[in-house]
C-alpha cells in the first residue's frame, strides 16, 4: 500500500513511530495526483506551482500531515477563489480559523485547493470555473458537489483528508457519491471565519475524510469557539474519538417517512434498508418517524440561501479584489464584471435572491420562508424528544452522469432534497458509505442528531463502520 | 402666515468608540488613506462582523438620554446597494427592529420651550470616503465602519429656527453623554432635512423636499429658509412640486436639485445573519442609566433650585458640559450667599472675556480663588467694578492675584470722606451752574458733578460715597 | 407568481448583472420554472409562526472595544485591479 492510500489516523501513528516522514506523505500524494488527477481533476489550478510549507512538528498532533482544503476556505497568501472567475487571483491577507487552528496543531496545508461548484453553488462540482471533477467510481460521473473536489480527492487517495463546506448538503452529498465519510457539523459548532460565504445562516465547514475515526480526529482539531464569528457557540469540544466506542445497543432511530418516497432510487432505498436493518442487528430500536415539513424544505433553502447569496456575492465588483472589466462609467463596470465573472448558476441564484428580497416580494417570498423554516425546525425538535437519531439516505440516487442535470437547474436543485432540512433545522448529519449500486457506484447513509450531538453521529457511524467494509473498498483508477 | 413649515430631521452621529463598529480597527481621525482598515471593515470574503459593546453602551446610553423606549428585542439588517464607498455594498443598519423609539427632546425657541418627537435611534456603520480627481474615483476606507448612530425626528419641527434649536438641544445632549465629538466639519456629526409645505390648519403634509449637504447648524437653518421660501413661492404660482433630493450650496446660497436616473430606492432590507440578535432586558437598562450624567435640562433645574438662579442665567450656563462643571465649581467654593452675584460674573464679564479670547469659559486661564478674591474686592468697594473688570482681563493675560494686580494698578478706591473732600470742594466750585440745578430739583445734575469727581480721581473714588457727600453738602 | 421580463431587467440592474438578451430569454424560463416550484410554499398557513431569521438561541454576542492590528496599506491594496498611491480607484462617478 502507497503512503497516500491510508486514512489519517493510521499515517499519524506511523509518524509517531518515526516509519515514515511528513515530506514521504507529500511526496506519495504528488506523486498520484500527477497519475489520477488528469482524470479525476479534484483540484483548481494544478498547473500553477504555489508553496506548501510543510509542517512538521514531532510534537504536534498532526505532526506536518498535508490536508487538502476547499477552494472557499481563505488560506493567507494561497490563492483562493471560490473556483469563480470575478476571484481571479485572489490571495486573502489573512487565514480562516479553521486554517489557523489546523496549522497551530502542525498540519501542512495542501497548496492545491479542492475544485468545487462556483461559490458551492451546485450539487455537481459542474459550475466550476476550472471545469468538472471528475467521479473516481466512474470517469462519466460527477463527484456531487459542490465540494466535489474534496470528495473526489480523497476518495481517489489524492488527499488524505479535507475540509468541504456544506449550505444544502454539500458535503455529505459528495461524499455519499464518492464513497467517503463527510460531516455536517452543528451551525455554530466550527468557525465560518474565512469561509467565503455562500448563505451565513447555512454555512459550515466540516470534514471529508476515508473513516469515521479521522473525522473524529478532524473535528476536534476545527470545532470550538471563534469570538470573530458572532454566529460561533461557546460551548465546550468534547472528545470525540471517545464516541468512537462500537456500542450503538439500546438507541432509538428514528426513519422519517418523508424521506422514502417517489423520487428514491429502488437501488439506494433497497441498500438504505439493509443499512437499517444492520443498525438494528447491532442493538438499535428502530421506528418510522414523520418530518411533516420535508417537501418544502428545497423551496424554503431556495429562497433564503439565495437571498443570502445574493446579498454576500454583491462584494464582487471589481473595486478591491479580483476580475474587473475596465470602463469609463462605474455602473458599467459593476454591470459587466459581474456579467462575465459569474457563471450562469451564480448570475441565477443571484437574480433569484434578489427577487425574493425586492419590494413587494419579501413577505411573499422571503418571511414567508423564514417562517416555514421555522416549521421545519420544530419537526426535527419533535422527533429528538423521542429518538436518539435520526437516519436516511443522503441522495435520493446516486452519482449522475456528467451533463445530465446540468441544462436542468430545478433538476439539480432536487439532488439535495434529503440534506437541505439539516442545514435549515441547523442540526449536525453524517454520510458514511453504506453499500454500492450494481453499476459500482457508492451510496451514503445519512444519520442525523440533536444540535451539538455529534458525538452520537460519531458513535453510530463508527460502530456501522466497524460492521462493514464498504469503506475499505477503493475505486480502481 | 398663509403655510405652516414641517420639518423632520434625520441626524447622523459617529460614536467616539475607541474601535469601529464591527472590527478592532481604530477610529482615529486623519489617518493615511487605507491604513485604518483589515479584512472586516474591508469587507474582503470570509471575513465576519461582530458588534462592539463600547458602541451599544453608548447607543442605549443616547437612546435613554432622548427618552425612548429601548426596544427588548433588536437586530441588524443590510441595506443593499452598490456604491464604492460601501465595501461589501451593503450596510450594516436597522430596519423593523431598531434599538429604540419614541423619544423626545425639548428645545426653546424665543424661550418658548417645545417638546420634539424622535421617531427612532437606530444602530449602522459608517461608509468609507471618496474624492473624486478629474479621471477617476479615489476610496479610502478608514471611515468605513465607524459606529453611527441615526436619530430621526418627527416631523414637529415648524420653522429653521426651530431646526436650528434642535440641533443645539441634541448637541449639548450628547457632548453631555461623552458618545460622540459631535462636530459636523469633521463630519462626526451630519444632518438632513425633510421639508415640506401646507396650508395652515391643513391635514395632509405637502410635497415634501429632501436637504442634503449641510456642513454646520447654521447651514441647515439657511437651507431650511432658503427651501421655505422657494416652495412658497412656487405653491403662490401653484407650480408643480416634486418630491426630491436637494443639496445645499453654501457658496451660492440655495438649494440645487439632484438629479438622479435611478427610481425609487429598493434597499432590499433584511436580518443580518452574521450577526445575532439582541435581548436588551431591564436589568442591562437600569445598569446604563446609573451611569447616565446628569443632563442639560435636569441641571438648569437644579441650578435654579439649588443657587436660586433665573431660568435664563441657569440655561446658559448648562449649555455645554464643562462650562457647566466650571460654573458649579466657582458658584459653590463662593463664600457669599447670593450665588446669583458669582453667576452674574460668569454669565457676563467672565462669558465676554472667554469670547473675547474664542476660547470656552472652562479654557479660560482662571484661578477660581482669585476670581472669588476679586468678587470680594468689589463687594467691600475696595475697587469699582469698571476697574475690576480691567483685572480680571489682566488675571487672565498674566496670572497675577486680583490683590497684586489692585495694588499694581493703585486702583483702590477712595471712599474716605477727608480724602475725597477737597475734590468734592473743587468741583462744587468748578461747576456752580450744576450746583444750582441740582438744588433746584433737577437731580440729573448730582450724577454729573460725582462723574466730575471720579474724573479728578482717575476713576478711583467711590461713587456712592462721592454722591452720599454732594448730596449731604448742598442739602 | 409569473416574472415578466421587465422585472427580471430590474432584478439584474438591482443586483448590477449585465444580461444579454439571450440570456434574458433563458433566464427568464428558468426562474419561472423553480418560482412555479416555490409557490408551493403559498399553500401552508403560516399567520401564527414566527419567522426564524437566526437558527440559533444565541444574542448578545459582542466585542471588546480594544484596537487591534489593522492591515498594512500595502496588504489592503495588495489585491486592487487598480490603485493610485493609497486609494483604490474606481470609474469618476458622476454625481
């Protein structure tokens, strides 16, 4: 086995026993992604060479092990641009915290930055400004998105972990599709400080990683307060890799109905139910549960999400940073930077945000969407009154063709329709590997808990982890 | 008068926190361009705002002083719109929740005391600055985020007189607050104006105008009554009206309209998610109003009260902070019992020296205890109060005790009889026909014959003795 | 609710988005289509819920006012697609 092939958690160990240095990780890493990245195209930018400082520190818990991040976590003098035009060459002055915390526990930051959706706006990793990444299960496929690239990285072992960010799911739909564990943490659990936002009230960043233990490990490292995020909650990190006990006997899960309807691909709902009935033979009580709200849940995210956006991408304007069309006349400059730097699913959501906010719509659209957010997280109070957690598929199918929802954007919206609730309820949700598709593609199990329980989400897919082998199985590539 | 003038005004004020609203930049005032500046107040991606408590403290602090209702539950919204002094183009503000509302402010005008609603305070940032060259548009950032406060009135005012007083009124009450500088040249203070025009008694307000760049209270006041006189005469000629932003040109004296292509605003207001919301309970506003000074109105009254002070004298000395202190200071280390003969030295001699000077009377270079010295000087009728106001101006130039500066000057009156006697006789002798209509009735001529012996004097000898001696000797 | 294009032509000046016409044509489809979708949310009753604005139950979180480094000039301007001395630039707006 390559260096670059194993999880986190085992390279740590061998660098603890000095088998191996952090310089050999990052060799073994370039060295694939100089083999598999013509395919899969995980990352932005590759033919630009850019500096990434190892870090090795023998005393550090990370011990200089690379991590690939995500084109919309700032990195201070990495250049980071959301994989959009109108951020060309941008090199942000400062570090997300994230990345500061990251680096104070002795993490190499991967000078390559993950490919995603421009300005994870999409669910296939498609809206790139540097084009499509590339599904390592099938060539043909996209990876999800938008933090495709993250996914696809480490799934094809051209990371070893990473970080994606997740407004509707873009995390765990990405690594249900590439096969790999990612986490939605809790809104307010890790610092979005220098996460380029998308929606604020919706954004976290959370872990990509090939098992539950690393995403344990990532977690306590990028969790906790940040008194520069307002929206940050000041409430103790606990240990997480103490959750990782194999012990799942007794709990109540709850199955939502809502989320086994039209629309379910047989194959993942057939996969979905043998996953269940595996957590049951380990010990977990099962039961339907309902999630009344769930079918609104797209067009609610639809609305606030890109009223949000809306809002956050009007920065862009060619004034301090990045892409600017020269011209005599200011409203023109604004008009047209903006017209040729934002692909058509930007200029879309913009345009649909800021409709929902203008006058005379607001009420209609806008408050109104707040309020059935509101229902939608009451749903979820309801059913953790009674249930440990809850579990579902992360997709309704799995990865879809290149091209295929891409001239579709209601289509595409519609991919997400089982991750969109956690992020507007603001409770923490997993996606581990649970099975794969006849045609060899992966599908994810998603299980969801109470605000800040991620430990339960951890003590889960751990002990379903342990009790399977999907994720030790490696696409060929 | 045929119309009524309304007036509301809506005023901008920069809070002196020591860091801007949103980040830990500094506020500090004439800095290089761009160098007061970081990721926040920026504005650059990823970057996140969280509110500065100094900023609230001081905002409540205001609110509580303009008698409004702090609202329990309050939040930050954007505005929406692009322009290039607004970083992230949108503006941290309030819209349906703002900090407080319903508060008041008494003003007087012709000492007609009238009280002025405040529809609301409300909590926003700053933009940056633009100078605009020949070619191109410069930013400078460093403003950006500078906490602000708007206060807007209700539409109570009447006349630019009143608007004028208003603005006096609000300004001592915040320089009594120690929250802002208050000074419209350095633009940490600015104000626009609504006005419009109605038959009087009518209802319905008129077609209102909208009065932007005025650079001082008097810049206001005379856009106000350029703009009344303007829409008065184009309601006699009933000329259309339109509802418009006009800019004040000071150098020509009136109002130009301003002409924009855009229509109606859509500012697109909603809750701010980067931030939280704010629960403003009683407990937190009982904390703030322990630490409120006491202010203009309160302290008139208790001058009055207090030093048995007229209303008037007690309203000038309140109108500024640190007059008010120095006044109290001098009033009460005063031994005599008419405090009213200390205000009065205040009020006038001292006022008119510290104008005289273009300084505040609290600036003004003074030893109190030779102020009250000097007071004593003259209740004794040691010296005349014509000389003692020539020693006071002179304590003031050099320092000097009110005793030294007396004998210096030789200015010790006389108001020993043997002493003033032979001047007396003088000029009784000097000026018979005086003498002869003084005690034919004509009592003009006494005032006369002292002020001849205060000339003989060199101003030095004691008038009412003078007059007392005359009048016994041809009696 | 249907989006004639004069509104959509607003919406894009609002959000200063140049639109050709062809895209105006496309755009114009495609926002119908996923507003069709939204309306859903006309059907529920919604008279008696509050709005959630902020998905957390947190307020009051503020900062110290105690000044911290700024950026330098330099590191501000770093990015600028156009600076004269210490200023950004912009097209003369034309007041």
């Amino acid at each position: 086995m390559e260096l670059n092939q194993f999880t986190a958690h085992e390279l740590l160990a061998k660098l603890k026993n000095k088998e191996v240095s952090a310089e050999k990780i990052l060799l073994s890493l370039q060295e694939r992604i100089h083999k598999t990245e013509p395919k899969v195209k995980a990352y932005a930018r590759v033919g630009e060479v850019e500096n990434s400082a190892a870090n090795p520190s023998a005393l550090s818990l990370l011990k200089g092990l690379p991590i690939t991040i995500k084109d919309n976590i700032c990195t201070a003098g990495l250049t980071t641009e959301c994989c959009s035009k109108i951020l060309r060459g941008f090199r942000p002055p400062y570090d997300a915290t994230v990345i500061s915390k990251l680096k104070e526990n002795g993490a190499t930051i991967f000078a390559l930055k993950a490919n995603m959706d421009e300005f994870a706006f999409g669910s296939s990793c498609e809206n790139s400004y540097f084009g499509p990444t590339h599904n390592p299960w099938d060539l043909e496929c996209v990876p999800g998105g938008s933090s495709g690239g993250s996914a696809a990285a480490v799934a094809s072992d051209e990371a070893i972990w990473a970080l994606g960010s997740d407004t509707g799911g873009s995390i765990r739909q990405p690594a249900s599709f590439c096969g790999v564990v990612g986490l939605k943490p809790t809104y307010g659990r890790v610092s979005r400080f220098g996460l380029i936002a998308f929606a604020s009230s919706l954004d976290q960043i959370g872990p990509i990683t090939k098992d539950v233990q690393d995403a344990a490990i990532l977690s306590g490292i990028i969790c906790g307060h940040d008194p520069r995020d307002s929206t940050s909650v000041n409430q103790e990190v606990p240990d997480y890799t103490k959750s990782l006990t194999g012990d799942i006997k007794g709990l109540k899960i709850g199955i939502p109905k809502e989320y086994f309807v039209a629309g379910l691909d047989t194959e993942v709902k057939s996969i979905i139910e043998e996953a269940i009935d595996k957590l049951k033979t380990l010990g977990a009580f099962t039961d339907p549960v309902s999630l009344p709200h769930t079918e609104y849940a797209v067009p609610v995210y639809y609305i606030i999400a890109t009223a949000e956006a809306s809002s956050n991408l009007a920065r862009f304007d060619g004034v301090q940073y990045g892409y600017r069309v020269a011209s005599d006349n200011l409203i023109q400059m604004y008009k047209m930077t903006r017209a040729q730097g934002f692909g058509p699913e930007a200029k879309r959501r913009i345009l649909l945000g800021t409709f929902a906010l203008s006058h005379g719509y607001y009420d209609a659209y806008y408050l109104r969407a707040l309020k059935v957010r509101t229902l939608i997280k009451q749903d979820f109070d309801k059913v953790f009154q009674d249930f440990d957690c809850i579990v579902a598929p992360t997709s309704p199918t799995p990865a879809f063709k290149i091209g295929e929802r891409a001239q579709d954007p209601l289509k595409m919206y519609l991919s997400d329709i089982y991750t969109i609730s956690v992020n507007l309820a603001g409770i923490p949700a997993i996606s581990i590997p649970c099975g794969f598709t006849k045609k060899g593609l992966p599908v994810g199990l998603q299980i969801m808990a109470k605000p800040f329980n991620e430990e339960m989400l951890f003590r889960v897919a751990h002990t379903f982890e342990q009790n399977t082998d999907w994720h030790k199985i490696k696409p060929k590539l | 008068m045929k119309y009524q003038t309304v007036i509301g005004l809506e005023v901008h004020v920069q809070l002196n926190t020591k860091t801007k609203a949103f980040c830990g930049c500094s506020t500090d005032f004439g800095k290089a361009p761009n160098s007061n500046v970081c990721p926040v107040c920026l504005g650059f991606p990823g970057s996140l705002p969280v509110y500065n408590r100094e900023a609230l403290n001081s905002a409540i602090k205001l609110a509580l002083a303009f008698n409004c209702q702090i609202q329990e539950h309050t939040k930050f919204d954007r505005k929406n719109y692009f322009y290039p002094d607004l970083p992230k183009n949108y503006q941290i503000s309030q819209y349906d929740l703002p900090l407080s509302r319903n508060g008041y402010l008494d003003i007087f005008t012709n000492d007609t005391p009238k009280r002025i609603g405040i529809t609301r305070v409300h909590l926003e940032e700053d933009a940056g600055k633009l100078i605009h060259e020949a070619q191109a548009s410069l930013v400078d950032f460093n403003r950006t985020g500078i906490p602000l406060l708007e206060i807007v009135s209700e539409p109570d005012l009447n006349s630019p007189q009143e608007a004028f007083d208003y603005l006096t009124s609000l300004k001592s009450i915040i320089e009594y607050l120690d929250v802002s500088d208050c000074d419209m040249e350095k633009g940490s203070l600015r104000c626009d104006a609504n006005i419009s025009l109605r038959i009087q008694g009518a209802k319905e307000l008129g077609v209102k105008t909208e009065l932007k760049n005025m650079n001082s209270f008097k810049g206001v006041k005379d856009a106000l009554t350029f703009e009344v006189q303007r829409q008065t005469k184009l309601l006699e000629t009933q000329e259309v009206m339109l509802q418009e932003t006009r800019l004040w040109d000071v150098e020509q004296g009136i109002t130009v309209s301003m002409r924009t292509k855009e229509g109606a605003k859509d500012y697109r207001y909603f809750p701010d998610p980067d931030l939280t919301v704010f629960i403003i309970d009683q407990a937190m506003i009982a904390g703030i109003k322990t630490q409120l000074p006491e202010l203009p109105q309160e302290k008139m009254q208790r001058f009055i009260k207090e030093y048995g002070l007229t209303e008037a004298d007690a309203k000038i000395l309140v109108s500024t902070k640190n007059d008010a202190d120095f006044a109290e200071q001098c009033i009460r280390e005063y031994p005599g019992k008419d405090k009213k003969e200390m205000a009065n030295w205040i009020i006038g001699p001292l006022l008119s020296e510290a104008n005289l000077r273009k300084v505040k009377l609290h600036e003004l270079k003074l030893d109190k205890k030779e102020l009250i010295s000097l007071i004593g000087f003259v209740q004794r009728q040691d010296i005349s109060h014509l000389s003692a106001k020539n020693v006071l101006s002179q304590m003031i130039d050099n320092g000097k005790t009110a005793q030294a500066l007396i004998k210096e000057g030789n200015l010790q009156q006389i108001s020993n009889t043997e002493e003033l006697a032979a001047v007396i006789e003088t000029v009784i002798r000097e000026n018979v026909k005086s003498v002869d209509d003084f005690k034919a009735g004509k009592t003009n001529a006494l005032m006369y014959l002292v002020g001849q012996v205060m000339k003989k004097s060199a101003g030095k000898a004691n008038p009412k003795v003078v007059g007392e001696i005359i009048r016994r000797r041809l009696s | 609710m249907s989006l004639d294009k004069e509104t959509i032509k607003h919406v894009a000046h609002l959000a200063r988005i140049d639109l050709q016409p062809s895209e105006l044509e496309k755009l114009s489809e495609e926002l119908q289509k996923i507003l069709d979708f939204i309306d859903k949310l006309s059907a529920l009753d919604v008279d008696q819920v509050k709005p959630a604005s902020h998905i957390l139950p947190i307020s009051n979180v503020l900062r110290e006012d105690k000044p911290q480094v700024s950026l330098t000039p330099e590191m501000a301007l770093d990015n600028a697609p156009d600076k004269k001395g210490n200023f950004f630039c912009v097209p003369k707006i034309l007041e």
